[in-house]
C-alpha cells in the first residue's frame, strides 16, 4: 500500500515544476519525519535530496524509505549553510519548517536556496501568519517571534503579516501566493485556527 500524502499545496508546487521544463533535481530543506513529502516527488521521476537537523526526525524518515522502498537521499543537514554547489539543483522547498527559525534567519535560507537554484528554477516556500491563532502566545523573543510550547517542548515560531515576506524573495518573481486560513482538531476534539502565507518564487 502507498503512504497517503495530504500537503496539498506541495501537489501545487508539482504541478509548476512538471510546467517548467528543466531537470527534474528537487531539495527538501527540513525533509525528516515519518512522511517525507519528498516521495510525491520520487513518484514523478525527480531526483531528490533532503536536509534536516533533528536525528530523531531522520530516523523516521529512513524508516519510512524502507517501508516503503524509497530512496529520497535525505541526509543531516542545516538550511542555513546549505552544502550544494551554486545553481546546482533546480527545484526546492520548505515545507512548514522555515517559520521554526527567527526572521533573520529565514532571510539567511532564503538566500541559500537562491544560491543553489539554477537560473529560472522554482522554489515554494510557506509562512505561519499572523491569521494563525498561535500568534501572540508565550513567550515573545523578537518581533512576532513566540517561543511556544509543542510536543513537549519549547518550540519557536515565526509569524508574518501578509506582504510582509515579499521582501525576503530578492532575485526571485513571486509566481504563485496565497494567504489561507485552515481549520484542524486537537485530541481533544477542540477546533484549531492555523494561518499560513504560501509562495512559489522563480529564480531571475
């Protein structure tokens, strides 16, 4: 049986790149976890590699490519120091792991996903907003910067008003934005309103 895959927004991004044209080379920055989206890549015949920082996630990301018999090339790996050469990969996201990071930080991947880009290649790459109704809680450490309890943990979160990401896209055309609002459930049956701001950018 194949996994189920429900980032939505990243079968969106699919659909861009099969339109583009160019060599079918994609990267995952933040590609750990027990359902790595690259896979609805590697069923389109991409080449696919995949970074991220925790082992934990790692390891469940190995366990499900010998589940599933998938070869995705995710390796430990940190996004703001990204270790391929320039305009070396064609395709890449981040999907709900950039907005882990202070905003000068993001500013910092962002432009190591530029780097690594070829010329006309695309990059989708999501926001939490402050449409989210996590913005405001804990503890704030920057402008709507919260560290905030999750799984455990303190975890910390950035959130950005609608336009105020266009800034961080220098060098790139902004294709593709949508600033949505989904409803999800905790365990509890409690209903939860989160926000995200999407993007898909070309490289000039």
């Amino acid at each position: 049986m194949k996994p189920v895959f429900r980032q939505s927004q990243l079968f969106t991004f699919l659909l861009y790149c099969n339109g583009a044209g160019l060599d079918k080379t994609i990267l995952d920055c933040g590609a750990g976890g027990n359902c790595p989206p690259l896979a609805i890549f590697a069923d389109h015949d991409y080449t696919t590699y995949g970074i991220d920082l925790s082992d934990d996630q790692l390891q469940l990301a190995k366990a499900f490519e010998e589940k599933y018999s998938y070869q995705l090339n995710i390796q430990k790996g940190d996004m703001k120091q990204l270790n391929f050469g320039d305009e070396s990969i064609n395709y890449a996201y981040s999907y709900n792991s950039i907005f882990h990071m202070k905003k000068d930080e993001i500013k910092q991947v962002i432009g190591e996903i530029r780097r690594v880009l070829s010329k006309g290649g695309y990059a989708f790459i999501n926001f939490a907003s402050v449409n989210d109704e996590r913005f405001g809680v804990g503890e704030e450490v920057g402008e709507g910067e919260f560290r905030q309890p999750e799984h455990g943990d303190l975890v910390l979160h950035s959130y950005f008003e609608e336009n105020e990401a266009d800034a961080y896209f220098d060098g790139f055309k902004i294709i593709f934005k949508e600033n949505r609002i989904r409803y999800g459930y905790r365990k509890n049956g409690e209903q939860i309103r989160l926000g995200y701001i999407d993007y898909i950018v070309e490289k000039l």
